[in-house]
C-alpha cells in the first residue's frame, strides 16, 4: 500500500448479500435471532427481509481496512458506527470509505501512523450504515 | 441503575479455536493473511493465526443452553446482558456502538465482559418515553489482560399508545 493521504479511498468491497450468506454468517458467529435468518421473522418485525446483524457490519468492517492496508496492520477501532436502516438480504452491497485523518503513533513500540477511516454500507440508493473506523500501519 | 456499578459479567461459551477461526473466515470470506495463514501470522511475531478482531462478540457470548438448561424457547435472541438487565421501558434500540481492540484475539483466549453502565439521560422522543444508556463493557482474557471496549448506547422506552 502506497502511504496515504487525507481524502483517499479505501480499495471498495462489494458481495451479493444472499439469505444464504446471512445463514452461513449466522452459523459462524452464533447470532441465531431469527429476524437475520428468516425472512418471515423479519417482516413481522417491520423489515422488508431477513437483514444482517451488527457483528456482521463490523466483520465487513474489519475486511475492509484490513485487506487494503496489508498484513501488516493492525485493527484499532470500529466506531462510532450508526446504524440507520436494514442491511437486507437479496440485495448487493457496498461497503466504502474514506481517509479523513492520519496521526503519527506507536504500536508495540514500533513507530507508525493511525489511519482513520470514515465507512459507508450502500444497498442501491439506501446508506443503512455510516461510521467511523481506525487502523494502524507501521512506518514503512 | 447507578452510574459506574458493574451491572452484568459474562463468559464467552468457548475458547477461541482455530476451527471457529477458519469458519468465520469462511462465512464472511475474509482474504487477510493472518486469520488463515499461520506462516504469514508467525511472521508477524504471532504463534499461529489470530482470531479476526471483529469475531470479538462472538467469542464473548455465553452458551445459548447448556446441559440442566430449561429448553430454548422458539425465537431466543444471542445471550447478551441487553435484554436482561431490567432498564426501564419495553423497547430497545441500539443507537451507537464504538469497539476499541487492544490486544490481538489468539487461539485459546476465553472472553470474560464486564457490563457497567457509564450514564443515564431520561428523554422523551417521538417514539415514546424512556432513558439513553450508555454502556462501557470490557473485555478480558483469563490472563488477566484487556483486550478490547466497547461503548455502547442504546434507548430504552415505553412506546406511546396509538389514539384509540
């Protein structure tokens, strides 16, 4: 990864959000509400479909920074993050964001550079998540 | 409900394992080298692959049922302290939530969190009446040490009645 700069993108996910996935998901994270597995759950609920759960958002999150800033990085923050609307099924979605600040700082004594991150989730021309996320790289 | 008392501790169900690692990974087909290459996490000074930092909450929750349990009912929510700890009102939503991760989540770590409640600020909305919480939650190892926080806020309310 080039260093960056303020105002610079972050490499973009995107993946089809299947009721499929959301039930792989469920099964990996133990997150067994029926209302991310079953779209009937859902919609009595007042969602128009099965949706994804909060340790889903930050595991796309996590993905995110992580896959663009290099193995050697380190995961610091995720958040503030506000949730919106629904992350549906059925639905694609991307998941971007964008370079807002950069701060000089150690880790496990070892000198390098704060990076934070403004994220945004976008399922068509709904945005059901924004936030805040912050990851560290060593000095190159 | 006072503010700074520790109103809930919990353990995680398991110790992180390297099978709930790879399925985890599988699940949200995650690329970093770490979570699945233990060449590339020991050349990054760790023993073997590390746990993704966002399987934190799943570490940390407690067993769903456990043998003497009274059966899981139809529709039981993860076992998480929110709905258990007698905030006022009927209704929930979680407003904000801000993890900060601390130490790497290694394999063999169990997870014990801590539940304090930081602030409470009654206020009613249009959805009804009620109180904001915030929450402070900590997240140690069996060492000792503190791996991540969390701070959290939820709405806690009674629904207005719709006019007859």
């Amino acid at each position: 990864m080039n260093p960056p700069a303020v105002g610079d993108a972050v490499t973009p996910l995107t993946l089809h959000l299947s009721l499929q996935r959301l039930i792989m998901v469920s099964g990996a994270n133990r997150d067994f509400a029926p209302t991310h597995i079953d779209h009937e759950a859902a919609r009595e609920g007042g969602a128009p479909a099965a949706y994804a759960d909060i340790m889903f958002v930050f595991t796309m999150v996590d993905r995110l920074l992580l896959e663009w800033a290099g193995p050697a990085a380190l995961l610091r923050r995720i958040g503030p993050v506000k949730l919106h609307d629904f992350v549906l099924a059925g639905e694609d979605l991307t998941v971007t964001g964008t370079v807002t600040a950069l701060t000089p700082a150690a880790a496990d004594g070892r000198p390098g550079t704060d990076i934070d991150v403004e994220v945004a989730f976008t399922q068509d021309t709904r945005h059901p998540v924004t936030g805040h996320a912050r990851v560290w790289t060593p000095r190159p | 409900m006072t503010a700074g008392e520790i109103v809930a501790r919990t353990v995680g169900a398991e110790e992180i394992s390297e099978s709930a690692i790879r399925r985890y990974v599988e699940a949200h087909e995650m690329e970093w080298p770490l979570y699945s290459d233990a060449e590339a996490a020991r050349a990054h000074g760790h023993d073997t692959v590390i746990a993704p930092w966002s399987m934190l909450l799943t570490a940390a929750m407690p067993a769903y049922w456990a043998p003497g349990q009274e059966p899981l009912r139809p529709g039981a929510l993860p076992p998480f302290m929110w709905t258990k700890l007698d905030l006022p009102g009927s209704e929930m939503v979680t407003t904000s939530v801000d993890l900060e991760f601390l130490e790497p989540l290694r394999v063999g770590d169990r997870i014990e969190t801590t539940y304090r409640i930081v602030r409470t600020t009654p206020k009613t909305t249009r959805v009804g009446e009620g109180v904001y919480v915030d929450f402070e939650l900590e997240f140690h190892r069996q060492d000792g040490t503190l791996v991540a926080v969390e701070r959290t806020s939820i709405y806690s309310y009674t629904p207005f009645r719709s006019e007859p």
